[in-house]
C-alpha cells in the first residue's frame, strides 16, 4: 500500500507555485499518495491564509492519518498562533503513527508541542525547497525521508570540520533528549511557555539569513539563560546566505564558535550537522532519546528505530544510520 | 563652570570618524568640556576594542566623575559583556551625578544595570549619528540633553497619530518604572538574569531595520512571556528604515499594532513617542518612576526634578517638560 503524505501550510503563502508543484509531483513520483490541504495554496498578506485558516489546516492534519505530514513551506506564521494550536489533536496524531515534518519556522511548533506533551515531531524537509528544488531534489534528504517514511532510519552521522578538530571529545551520551532547529525561531520562544525546559538534553540550531553578529547575540542569549550549560551537547547545523560586511574586520562565525566553546567549558560544541536552509539535510526526531558517539571526526546520533524512541542504545558500529559523510 | 562629558566607547568600532570629529565640535560649541576616553577610537574586529579593553572603558566613564557619559556610537557588543560589566562602580558614578546617555546596543547596558541595581540611565543620543550629524544636530534632541545637562527636565509629551485615535484613554499612572529601549536587544536579555523584573512600569520600544514580521515576532515573545500584560502602558517609538518585500501583501506595522493593541486588551498601547534611531529624539530616564497622562491626543510623561524620581506626581499643566508635538 501507497504510503500517505498530507502537505499543508501552517506559515508563510506558497509564493514559488512552480516549485510547490514540483515538489508534489517529485513525491508521486517516488510512489507516495499525496493529499493537499484545501488551504495550501492559500494567501492572506503574508500568509497561507489568516490565523484561523492557518489552526485549521494543522487540525486538518492532524486528523488526516496519513503517514507523513509535511509543510509546504517555512517562512513566518506560526509564532503568531501558538495560544490556539491543537496541541492535542496532534499530539494523538503523532500517537496514531502521523509523523510531522518541516523546519525554520516550523521550529515554533516542534518545541511547543514538545514543551506542551512531548510528542516528538521531525525536523526534515519542506516540499517546495527540498522536494521541488529547481536543481532536483538531494539524494540524500530522500533516503533519509524515505527511511523515515519506511521506519527504517536509526540514526545519522557526520564528519567535523577539520577546522574543530580540536573539539572537546563527546563523551558518549546516552539518553538525551533532541531538541532544537532554527536559532532563531526558538530564541523567539525564550521566556515563554513554549520553550522546552530540556536539561542534559542535545540543542541542536541552524540558521539562514542571519549575520554571525546577530547568532552570537542569539546564542549568548541562551547562554545567558542557562539553556547551552544544561545540555550534553551542543550542536551546529548550517548557517548559511548571510553577508559579511567591511565593518566584520575578521569577525566571523569562526569568532563565534571559538567564543562559544570557551564560554561552553565542559559542553562539547560540535559543528558540520548536515542540517540547515541546504539541499542536503538529514531528518532529525526533536523531542526523542538519542544516544550520541564520536571516533575520531565522525559523530554518530542513533534514535534507534521509528516509536522505539525510549529503547537502549543502538551500537553506532551496527546501525543502519543514514549519514552525509560525503554529502557536501 | 563648564559641564563635563565624558566620551566613550562600549560597542562597535567607530568607522564615520568625520562624523565622530563633528560631534565632538558640537558639544565644545555648546559650550560643554569634552573628555573623549583613551579607547573610544580602537578597533578590533566590529568593535571599539576587544572585551576587556571596553569594559574598562565603562569603568574609567564611571571614574570620570563627568557630569554625563555619553556613548560614541551603538552598533553591537553589550550583550558579550554583561557578565563582566562593572555594575557597582557605575551604580556609584550615578549616585554621585553622572549620568549615563546612550541608545540602541546601549539598551542593554541600561536594562541589565536596572535589573542588577535598579540605577537610572537615560535612553537619549550618541555623538556620532545625532550630535556629528550631518545635516546638523536636532533642536530638540538638544535641548532635551541641554536640560538633563542643566537638570531642568521634569518630563515630555508628545501628540499621538491620528491613525491611533482609537487606542484605549490612558488612565492616570503613577509612579511606574520607564523602562526599555531598542526592542531587538531588550528581547536578547528575554530568559537571562539581565532581564528586569518590572511589573506595573510602561515599558518603551524602538527598533531600526527590522523588518514588521519580525518586530511582531519579538513583540509576541515579550507577550506570551507574560512581560507586556504586567505593565500599566506600552509605548512604541519609532520603528525605522526596513525594507517592505512584495511578500508582505498588506502586512505592515499597522498590522503588528492593530493585532497587539488586541492581544493588550486592557494594558493601553501608544504610539508615536519621539525615540528610535531618528534625529529627534528626547531623553528618557530608564529605571525612574514616571507619571503619565494624556489629554486627547496628546499625552505627557513626568518623572520630576533630576535625583527625585520619587517625588509626587507633577501636573502635566505646570510642568516644564520638554515636548516634541511639532517635532515631525
């Protein structure tokens, strides 16, 4: 039997139509049944409808049984509507075997459900950038989704930079729980009660668009509030399509992360996660147990397998773990 | 005798030195003695010195037993410092009657201060962009640092938008802590210990280059964390230079006010106040007990006599507070 994906848009309107569609007949063609929401395409100012359209379109999902449930598209939207989300209709989707897929500004929902009931959602793809990327979808984002959608994925790994090589070792961790996704979009929930309250856990952060100045700004902020020194570790995905400005004079992301891990101590601060506004990301369960090892430059993360989140330790030598060693 | 200003450097490097150099000037022209500090022209990376060098540079404007200590520029750089900032001997410096003058990066200086000490500062120029400009300095940006100068400000007042003429009356407050600045760097200290505690004050925001998405965002965060529902006023400046994108479709900062004017229910928003990174701008006592009042239109914010914040209220009437209604 077809496995069912549902696409709806819980925040900004689908503006790349070519690409939305692409996206869509991408996913047919690798042999899924696809439903759209009645309000995908939808547009009210910036977004794929007003604030209500938006509620229900997630109840929409949540109500589909589909197997996947994916975003459209990221974009802004979903901090706007955090008091009104179906927390528990997702939540018994989620239970039901729905898994819920996106990023960016997806990161809002992801930690509030996470915060709210601890449902575990993935931090994956988006249909019209991933699925429907002029450049054709990446290899490796469609095995990792694939796996996902199969059941089969257990885990992932990567290579550090060279660069960290001089990177505290990771010690192993055994169940932490994996949060995190766009900088920016969680440091929005600081403070409020849509942040997660995660200790010994891994944060993991991405982001696009934001000059190192602002990400040291953001990552001090979490500092500050305690967030990265009750983590097991700290991760860091891709920050990319910013611009430098003569004013930098050296400063850099580089000058960020060297300033972090000092101010870090004993937290490893681990770089290179393929993840990010990329074409090559892997899909990431925020809010599961994850077990973590490194040999060497490679990381290994293992979830074990799909609704097996709480099971012990996959040895990282024996998984099936999809990783991006050779991705980019 | 002459009224001493001492010149420092907290945040970024200072690259318009022609600008820098005229605000200098201006300050001796009005007839003011200028100290300018041993750093306040070093660069390192995008800032005016590395850590240590301006932290001690905030420790020597403490020492200067100046009259006002004012800021070069903003720019960014507080935030990486607040846990080596020199609090107390600048709590000291205030007690003796220097007063500390500044905006933008500076709010977090300020607001940390508060939190830490409950010391007054005052959101007002810097001397590049406002007193070096080079249209020349605004009349009433200099006649309100003249009164704090001359400790003969006792309020200011301002005439609402006519768009906003349907904003809730302001009842009559009384002595609620002014607090707040630039909304973008306030929000950074959101969850950390340099976040003030102030419940029943009317918290003012200003931003520049932010673009109403995200000043929603920010604004959002400070609601759901229960900030903006437990002061007696919000009191939005001036919100400058963004870039609207086709994208937006009608969303505007009209939008952002009209929806968070919803969300206040009874907490009133006000719009209009003469502050932002524009040339007029009055000062502002950030930390000190305010009374407000409006009449019609226009509406009145008294703090008294410099060094009696506590005083009782002042008539709006009498009062010789320095307004802004035909600034612009």
């Amino acid at each position: 039997m077809k496995k069912h994906i549902y696409i709806y848009s819980p925040s900004s309107a689908v503006r790349d139509k070519p690409a939305f569609r692409r996206g869509v007949a991408r996913l047919k063609a690798l042999g899924y049944e696809v439903e759209i929401d009645e309000a995908a395409l939808t547009a009210h100012q910036r977004f794929a409808g007003d604030d209500a359209t938006r509620v229900a379109a997630i109840g929409r999902a949540a109500a589909s049984k589909a197997d996947i449930a994916l975003i459209s598209r990221g974009g802004y939207g979903l901090t706007r509507i955090l008091d009104t989300l179906p927390y528990k209709a997702v939540t018994k989707a989620i239970e039901r075997g729905t898994e819920f897929v996106g990023l960016s500004d997806f990161t809002a929902f992801q930690n509030a459900l996470l915060a709210k009931t601890g449902a575990v959602t993935w931090a994956g793809p988006a249909v019209g950038e991933d699925f429907g990327a002029e450049a054709g979808p990446d290899d490796i984002m469609e095995a990792c989704f694939d796996d996902l959608v199969g059941g089969q994925g257990e885990g992932t790994g990567w290579r550090l930079p060279a660069r960290d090589g001089d990177a505290p070792t990771l010690r192993n961790v055994q169940d932490a729980v994996l949060w995190g996704g766009n900088l920016c979009v969680l440091t929005s929930l600081l403070g409020t009660p849509y942040f997660p309250a995660i200790d010994k856990g891994v944060l993991f952060l991405e982001d696009v668009g934001e000059h190192p100045y602002r990400i040291e700004r953001m990552l001090d902020q979490l500092l500050h509030a305690g967030v990265l020194g009750r983590q097991r570790a700290v991760v860091l995905g891709q920050f990319t399509n910013f611009k430098k400005v003569p004013n930098d004079r050296g400063f850099g992301l580089k000058t960020v992360t060297d300033r972090l891990r000092t101010s870090l101590k004993k937290v490893p601060l681990l770089t290179g996660l393929p993840f990010g506004h990329v074409p090559t990301k892997v899909l990431l369960p925020v809010g599961a147990k994850v077990q973590m090892a490194a040999e060497g430059r490679d990381v290994f993360m293992m979830w074990g397998h799909r609704h097996a989140h709480d099971d012990a330790a996959h040895s990282a030598h024996g998984s099936h773990g999809r990783g991006a060693h050779h991705g980019h």
